[in-house]
C-alpha cells in the first residue's frame, strides 16, 4: 500500500476471470495497477501501455453521515466492481485503454468515524474526519490527473467532489467547472465539511470556475443554498420546471446546462448523486427522479465535451433502503452503466494526453 491506495487484490480479479472458451470478459482485459509498485510507477506503466482512463474508487460513508444523513455509501465501489469486471468484452470498446487502480485508503478513518458516536459530539468529529477524507484523495488523485489520464471516480459521498476539484486545480493550475445531476445543489453553508458542501468550500477556495445544477428538487435545498448559487451566479434547472410545470423539458434544460458549462475556460468534471435516480438505493433515498436512461444520457452528452477531465458518481448505497426496486447488484449494474456511458462518449473524442 503506498500514498493512501489501496491496490486491488489479486485474489479479487483472478475470481472474475473469465472460465468459458472463446469468451472474454473485462477482468481479462482491462489495465490493473501491481500492488509492489508506487503509484507513479503504476501510471508510467499504464500510459504507456496504452491507458487513457483511471478507475478509481473511494468506499466511505462519512462525509453523508456529517450531513445528517444515512451510511451506506461505503459499498458501492465494490457492489459497482462485483459487475463492472464481470461484463463481456468485445468490439464496442477497448478496455485496454481503461486502467483499474483500486481504491483511495480510508478504512482506518471509517473505523474511527463509527467509534465517534460514543462521542458527545458526533458530527464535529465525523467533519474532523471528512477533512482527513479530503487530504487523502486530493493526494491520491493529484498525480493521477497529472498523468495526462481522465479518471472515473465511483464513492463514497459527495463531498468528495471538493478533494477532486482541489486535486484537478492542482494538476492544471486551472479553475475546475463542475455539472451536476442532483436534486441537493451541495452548496450548504461553510460549517465543516460533509457531503451538503463540497461546491461551497470549492468556490470558497477559488477553484471553481462555473457550477450547475441540474434536477434541483425545490423542496430539498434550503433557502441560503439557493442564495448562495444566486451570489455566486451559478445557474440550476429544476426538476419541478422540467417534470410538473413543464415549462423547461429535460432535454432543454440538459442543453442549457451543457451550453453554460462548456463556456468554460478550463477542465470540466461531470458529477452525478445517484439518489437523482428514481428509487434507486443511494444515501439519500428519492420516491421521485429521473430515469436511469436520462441519467445515462446526461452522462453521455456531458462526457461529449472536449474539456472534460472525470466523471464522479457518488452516493450508491446498496444495503441501505430494503423497498427500493434496485437491491443488490442493482446498484452495480447502474454504475456500470454510467461508467459505459462515459466510456462511449469519450472514446469519440480525440486524446491528446493534456
């Protein structure tokens, strides 16, 4: 283990390998990192082996949980790994060109983010330990984006979108542009760090160029959020707008977002909260949503623009709410899916290694 990853476990991916003739499946071709080597060693490797994309992934739960809300989040990266390695391999992509890394190491943080709430002050602990979250993968990911490679990063919880804002300034020197398909803006109040406020401390810290949201619901963000967007002149799309009134249709919106976002002068990072799928097992659980197809879309179009840099899709909680209609794999599958999504798009336009 070096620099706070986590490699994956040989054992892991000799159980997926494929046991049929004549058939391959993405474990058996996709680019995985070797545990004895650092991590820079790993991405000099990787490149020239043909890499263009970094799948990384960030099991916690702890930046939710000091926004008040539900644990879970931990086990979507493996839940998403479970179907990703397992999917065919065949013309339609070359996994070659996707390198699997592992994990940014936080077990040790998540250990001590359950023993706070023996605590009497529970949240200011689990913050504490959120800020930790963020010195890890800002480390982890810095080089990583350095390394001229795109990066697919599965969570964890959405405050991890500051550390991977702060890791893509620091590999560029740019201010970063963010998208996202969420019905929570995350743009609550600067009160230590959680999941409610990544693109709050990003903008505090001068990182953000342009920030959009897309699906806001009306009824879950509060008033200083909205506040807040308006100040800082970031537009959002109501889901209320393309799905009751109807004034803005999901399409329309989808292109403003993608209009405004792509004035942007430097990188752009695609995010996307998994509890913006309707009923789908995320933190923060949704009655009422898009569909995984217009999630999968979304992701497709965004993925189109020549300046994008990652994509993040966070907050997938498998084992939290027993009546969602996606249990289990479930939760892999829709991952995968946006994985794909991105994968397809990108590989249209043109590498130039940034």
């Amino acid at each position: 283990m070096f620099e706070h990853v986590s490699y994956i476990d040989p054992t892991l991916i000799q159980s997926y390998k494929n046991r049929r003739n004549n058939e391959h499946h993405v474990v058996d071709m996709i680019q995985v990192a070797t545990a004895e080597l650092t991590l820079a060693e790993n991405l000099i490797i990787a490149k020239n082996n043909g890499a263009r994309f970094a799948i990384i992934g960030i099991p916690e739960d702890i930046g939710p949980r000091a926004n008040c809300g539900n644990g879970g989040a931990d086990k979507g990266w493996a839940n998403f790994l479970s179907v990703f390695l397992n999917q065919q391999a065949n013309c339609f992509f070359d996994w070659n060109a996707c390198f699997l890394i592992g994990n940014v190491d936080v077990e040790s943080l998540q250990k001590q983010s359950y023993q706070a709430f023996s605590t009497n002050h529970q949240l200011d602990t689990l913050r504490q330990l959120c800020a930790k979250v963020d010195a890890r993968v800002n480390k982890v990911l810095t080089p990583i984006f350095a390394s001229g490679l795109e990066v697919i990063i599965i969570g964890g919880g959405h405050n991890n979108a500051y550390p991977i804002i702060t890791a893509l300034n620091n590999a560029t020197e740019n201010k970063v542009a963010c998208v996202n398909l969420d019905p929570h803006a995350d743009f609550r109040a600067m009160e230590g760090r959680h999941s409610g406020n990544p693109f709050r401390y990003a903008l505090h810290a001068e990182l953000l160029s342009h920030y959009c949201v897309l699906g806001l619901h009306e009824q879950k963000n509060n008033q200083e959020t909205i506040e807040g967007l308006i100040d800082a002149h970031f537009p959002y799309y109501t889901f209320q707008s393309m799905f009751m009134d109807r004034q803005q249709p999901f399409t329309e919106s989808l292109n403003l977002a993608r209009d405004y976002i792509s004035t942007a002068p430097g990188p752009i990072g695609i995010e996307l909260d998994l509890d913006c799928i309707k009923q789908a097992a995320a933190s923060a659980y949704s009655v009422s949503g898009f569909s995984l197809e217009q999630a999968i879309h979304y992701v497709y179009s965004m993925a189109t623009l020549d300046s994008v840099r990652y994509v993040h899709l966070c907050e997938g909680a498998p084992a939290i709410h027993e009546h969602s209609e996606y249990q289990s794999h479930d939760v892999g599958q829709i991952l995968n899916q946006l994985v794909y999504s991105y994968l397809k798009a990108r590989s249209n336009i043109e590498y130039n290694g940034y």
